[in-house]
C-alpha cells in the first residue's frame, strides 16, 4: 500500500458530477502533477484532500489511517497542507507572523504560560523564530520577515504560501498553481524552488498547474483531469504524446515549446 | 544589559504607579474632586471592559455587541460574594473577600461565555453579534425577575470598596496579560482566524477551540470589570447593563481603532471624559458628543490609533532578542516596499 493511497474519490453537487472516480498512489517523496483545463475539477480534489469538502464516495487513506470525514485542521495535523489558487495569507500579519501561525499546532505553551510570558515561554519564542528566519531563509524572504504579508509582491506572496505551508512539517504538500499569474522569471525561480523543497524537506508533493512548461520538467507523473474525470495518466513524456490529451487539453495546435 | 531589560519590562507599570501617585497627590491638595477621581475610575474600567471585547472584535475578528451582558453578570456574582455570601466577614477579611468577589464575577461571566460561546462559534459568520445581542437582553431581563438579588429594583449596600488604587492595579494586570496573549501562539492564531479563517484551518489551527478561547478569557475580563464598576458605585440594577451600555464600549472599540490595545485606551478614556467635559452643554451634550463620533469616524476610519500600538503594548521580533535582531540581514520594522 502506498504512502498515500486515494481510491475512487467522487463528489456530486446536486447534478454535476465535479470529480469522478478519481485514483491516486502516492509514494513517500514522490511528485505528482494534476493537470486540466478550468473546471476540470483538481481544486475541488484538493479540497477533498485537505478536508473543506467530504466526498460522496471513495476514500483517502494517508500512512494506513483513513482520513475521509476529519475536519480541515485535521488533515493538516496528520500531514497534509495546501496553498491556495486565490492567495490566502493572514495579509495584516507580518511575514514572520504568517509562518508563525502555522507552527501553532506544535505549540506546548499553554495558556497560563503565554498570559504570564514565563522564561520558558519567551525561549519557545526565540526558537520559534530563529527556526521561522532560517526558513524564510531558503525561500528568499528572509529579508521581509517584518513586512506585512499583504505589502509583498505577487511572487514573494505565493513564496510565503508555500513557507507557511512548510511550517507545519506536512508529510504531503498540495500546491494549488503555484505559478499562475507569475512572469517568466519568477516562473523560473519557482521551478528550482520546487524540486528543493521536495529534496530539502523531505515531503511528497501533489501539484496542480496550467503550465505545462512548468510542469513536464520536474514531475514524476502526470494524471490529465477533464470535466471530473481522469483521461490520462503516466510519465511527462507519455502523458505529452496521448492523443487524448492533446484532443481534450492541449488542443491540436500543442507544441514542445508552446503553453497551454 | 540585564538591568536596562528590567527598567523596560516595568516601565509601563511605573507608569500606572506615577499616575496613581500623582492623582493621589492632586486629590490630597484638594486640586481633584471625588467627582474627577470617580471619572478616571469609569475610564479606567471602560478601558478594561473596551481592551477585553477587543480581544473577541478586534483581534479574532467575531462579533460581540451585547458585553455589558458579561460585565452584568460579573458585577452581580462579586456584589452577591461580598454583600449577602460573606456579608457578616470581618473587617480584616473585607479585601480579601473583594477578590475573592471579582475572580467568581470573572468566573460567572467566563462561564456563561463558554455556554453561549459553544454553539454560536462553531457557526461562521454573523451569528455571534446576533446570539450575543440576545445574550446581554436575555441577562438583562432574567436578572430583573430574580428578587432575592433585587430584581428590578437592583442591589444596594456594595461595599464600596473599589479605588483608584486597585482599578489601577487591575487595569496594568489586563493589558499586561492581554498583550502578553495577543503576542503568544495563541494571540497569532486569533488573528489568523481573523484575516482569514478558510487558510486558519488549513494550517491546523483548530478555529472552533480558539475562538471559544478567546470569547472566554473576554467574558472573565468583562465580568473582573464588572465587579469593579459594582463596588465603585455601590448599587447596580438590572438596566444599568443594558444594550445602550454594549454599545457603548463598540463605540470606544471602533473610535479608538479595533485590533490594537492602545487603541482601546484612547477610545475608551477620551469618550469616558468627553461627556463630563461637555455637561455645560447641558441637553446639547449627547447631540455634540454623537457629531464627533461622527466626524471621527468619518475622517478616521480605521480608528483614532488606527492599528499602531505603543511600545510597551506590542511585542516585536527585537524585543525577542532583547533590543537587536541576531543577523544584520533583517530590514527590522520597515512595513512598506
């Protein structure tokens, strides 16, 4: 059994079918791309994964325990964190603070000690925050840390996203577009980042994106979505080459070079 | 190095000392009347009971609109403690059982908080302001019917035992505590669910668990108020904690600027001394007194601070490392590009 081990997920609003029968093994340190055009459904099995909707049938089992029916805060607890499409950061928050913020469910200072600011307290602060500055660190916002989060760049907001998530220690990383409204260069930036994060904190990564550019050079497997429904899956290579894909998706004028 | 980081930890409660100090003086030398100590009272109370719904309006970003429910509640458990429980205690025991008054009117309030605050905050949304409004008129009338407390007619003979002094003493314990609280773990999550509740959650923070928290701790803070205010004023009736006096300290809250603590203290102190200040316009009062609400919130939206904090009420990433941040690579403070 695989690490993350999702089988037959479905969700219906009323009539429409968002994702059906959808399959997915995860192995520990893998990196999987879900890719599709708009409403084909991956923001929703995103959702699933990470508790805000509970699907209609099917099952996410993450390191043997079954996940289905658990509250959001949960699933992050158990090791599943997400970014957002539509940026979600706590914008009048400083830099610091956001990263803070998710390392709240690791925190053992209970309320007593943090009304009173005990020694032991304020030294939980300090190493929360050297471990914080250190990460900003590697995802190039160290510098920022002061800032608040809403004054950021675009780039440097989706960046912090993505430390935020970090923050939790999560055992699998949903990234929802990463890259979407970024300029080729922060789009370059983003794609030596990736593959870092996944080597340096050892965690799996499932990823939705548009750009295929983006895409085909660092991901493991690639699972093609089209109105719900999974119409091809494999190697970037192979997935590239399906003439279904190219028919539903990429449409007949895809080249090597060319975005979606 | 030390020493100086002593000086600073306790020069805000050096503060509270002069002024007490001070006033005192004044007061000695017959330069303040009773009537001017009794409205720094009030203020000081307000800033209390403004500080403490900041922590559910301003810093969780819910909605509370009936507090003076919390601070009825508060002032009736600590009368009932010293006026009837121990109404025959000895003259040594007489402070001793005033404390023990204000922690049970904190408790009482803090539970009644707990109570209403379960199955409204698992809700999102508007729902609090609503229950909560019904809340303080739902204590309001209850508190009316029940005759052995003086139901409508209220409750006489409170000690009158609160001062100056020790409104100032809890006064420096509430927003020590409160900014200690606001610049913790759990303090970061109640602005989290605040500025967005939906990326909250899906960082692991349990949002039901805090918001409940935090409605609690604003209830007890609310109800030590309202044992205070009985005991300043000595009588206390049902009508004296009425959806009018609620909306008085959302009044402070939002003029003096939802989301910081001193925002709380200028709401409240400047809006407790304006009415006094503006009796000589007799009926005029309230109509001038409500004009510059409205101006204030007209030029100044966000708040008479509008979200800054003083030094000694927030707690920056220098003061973690007690003045100077370890690497040179920070830019320290800076908010804009």
């Amino acid at each position: 059994m695989s690490f993350l081990e999702i089988t037959n997920l479905s969700i219906r609003f009323g009539g429409l079918v968002a994702v059906d029968d959808f399959n997915l093994s995860l192995e520990k340190g893998e990196l999987v791309a879900i890719i599709g055009p708009n409403g084909a459904g991956k923001t929703t099995i995103f959702n699933m994964l990470t508790g805000i909707y509970k699907p209609t049938t099917g099952s996410i089992v993450l390191d043997g325990e079954n996940m289905v029916g658990l509250k959001p805060y949960q699933f992050a607890r158990k090791g599943i964190t997400r970014t957002f499409q539509n940026i979600r950061l706590f914008s009048n928050a400083t830099v610091a603070d956001n990263v803070k913020i998710a390392h709240t469910m690791h925190n053992n200072q209970n309320l007593a000690k943090c009304m009173i600011r005990t020694p032991g307290m304020r030294k939980s602060e300090v190493e929360l925050d050297r471990r914080v500055i250190e990460l900003l660190d590697k995802l190039g916002l160290a510098d920022k840390a002061d800032f608040l989060a809403k004054n950021l760049p675009y780039g440097d907001q989706r960046r912090l996203e993505i430390a935020r998530a970090l923050m939790t220690e999560p055992k699998i990383l949903l990234l929802d577009e990463p890259v979407a409204g970024m300029i080729t260069t922060e789009l370059e930036d983003m794609a030596r980042l990736v593959p870092q994060i996944r080597r340096d904190f050892d965690v799996s990564i499932i990823l939705i994106e548009h750009h295929m550019n983006f895409v085909m050079p660092i991901a493991d497997r690639i699972k093609v979505l089209d109105f719900g429904k999974t119409i091809s899956e494999g190697t970037p290579e192979y997935v590239q080459k399906d003439p279904k894909v190219i028919e539903a998706y990429l449409g007949g004028g895809y080249t090597q070079n060319g975005t979606a | 190095m030390s020493g100086k980081r002593i000086i600073k930890s306790i020069y805000p409660a050096l503060i509270l000392v002069v002024l007490y100090v001070v006033i005192t003086t004044l007061r000695s030398v017959k330069v303040l009347n009773g009537y001017y100590i009794q409205v720094l009272m009030f203020a000081s109370i307000n800033i209390i009971m403004t500080s403490s719904l900041n922590l559910v309006n301003g810093f969780t970003g819910q909605f509370c609109i009936g507090h003076a429910g919390f601070m009825s509640l508060g002032a009736y458990g600590a009368s009932v403690i010293t006026s009837m429980v121990f109404k025959n205690a000895p003259a040594g025991a007489t402070i001793p059982v005033y404390l023990l008054g204000l922690f049970i009117g904190g408790c009482v309030a803090a539970f009644f908080g707990l109570l209403i605050g379960i199955p409204s905050l698992k809700l999102k949304g508007d729902y609090l302001a609503i229950v909560t409004l019904a809340f303080g008129e739902i204590v309001r009338a209850l508190l009316r019917l029940m005759k052995p407390i003086g139901g409508a007619r209220g409750m006489i003979g409170i000690p009158m035992i609160s001062n100056l002094g020790w409104i100032f003493l809890f006064l420096g314990i509430v927003l020590y505590a409160l900014r200690n609280l606001i610049y913790s773990p759990f303090g970061r999550a109640f602005i989290a669910i605040r500025d967005n509740e939906i990326a909250a959650d899906a960082m692991g923070i349990n949002t039901t668990f805090y918001k409940i928290t935090s409605f609690v701790i604003a209830a007890f803070i609310a109800g030590l108020a309202g044992g205070l205010y009985a005991h300043v004023v000595g009588f206390i009736q049902p009508d004296s904690f009425s959806f009018t006096k609620s909306s008085d300290f959302l009044v402070y809250l939002y003029a003096g600027g939802s989301g910081s603590l001193t925002g709380s203290i200028v709401g409240a102190t400047l809006l407790t001394i304006l009415p006094e200040i503006l009796r000589f316009l007799s009926e005029w009062r309230l109509v001038i007194y409500a004009i510059i609400l409205v101006v204030v919130m007209i030029y100044r939206s966000e708040g008479l601070v509008g979200g800054k904090e003083l030094p000694f009420l927030r707690i920056t990433r220098k003061d973690l490392y007690g003045g100077t941040l370890p690497q040179a690579s920070s830019a320290g403070g800076k908010e804009e590009t």
